[in-house]
C-alpha cells in the first residue's frame, strides 16, 4: 500500500479516494476477527445479512454495476497502513476531561 515513490506514504494514486466493494467482499476480514471456527455460532446470519445489504444500499449507484457494489473511502487503507507502519492514529495526551475509550477485543484493525 506504500507509494513507490515515498515509501513511508500510503500510495493514494494507486487507491484513489474511494474502493469499489461487493457484498460479499465485507465477510472474509470479518471471520478472521471471530475466534471460532463456526461463525454462525458467534454472528446470526441475518445480521451479516443486514449489514451486506446496508453497506450496499448506501450507495446509490450501486446497481449500476455487475455485481452491485458499493463505493468506500479508502481512509480505512490509509489508516491500516499507518497502523501496520508503527504510527499511532491518534494521541491522548493532550485530552485533560474525563474520557471513555472503548477498544474493540478482536477486530483485525486494532491491535490490542
């Protein structure tokens, strides 16, 4: 995901502001984040369902495609990027009030 160019910058010219993504492009990475091997014992079926159909229809141009697809920014890709290349996406440092931060257990973007 490096720019050829400066490897220390993820390459927007070759991902551009946004990807196209089918359906089915959203399960893979999200049953490798499941820690069992039968998936429909941790994720009901219909919620993977709704979440394929949501992502979907928020995109209006989707069915102008085959397969419909749906048009992400790649903001996500840039952050895994900086993540994968040891920079933190943000510092709490500077926050002085009283803060809840809620990290995730097992997705596959953020480390634990």
């Amino acid at each position: 995901m490096a720019d050829p160019n400066n490897p220390d910058q993820f390459n927007i010219e070759r991902f551009g502001a946004y990807r196209l993504n089918t359906a089915a492009s959203l399960l893979p990475s999200w049953d490798r984040s499941i820690p069992v091997e039968d998936k429909v014992a941790w994720r009901d079926p219909k919620v993977a369902e709704a979440y394929q159909a949501a992502a979907v229809a928020s995109d209006p141009t989707s069915a102008s495609r085959n397969p419909p697809s749906f048009r992400a920014p790649s903001g996500a890709m840039a952050d895994s990027f900086e993540l994968a290349s040891g920079r933190k996406l943000w510092d709490a440092g500077p926050i002085t009030a009283h803060v809840l931060v809620i990290r995730p257990g097992n997705d596959f973007l953020e480390p634990a």
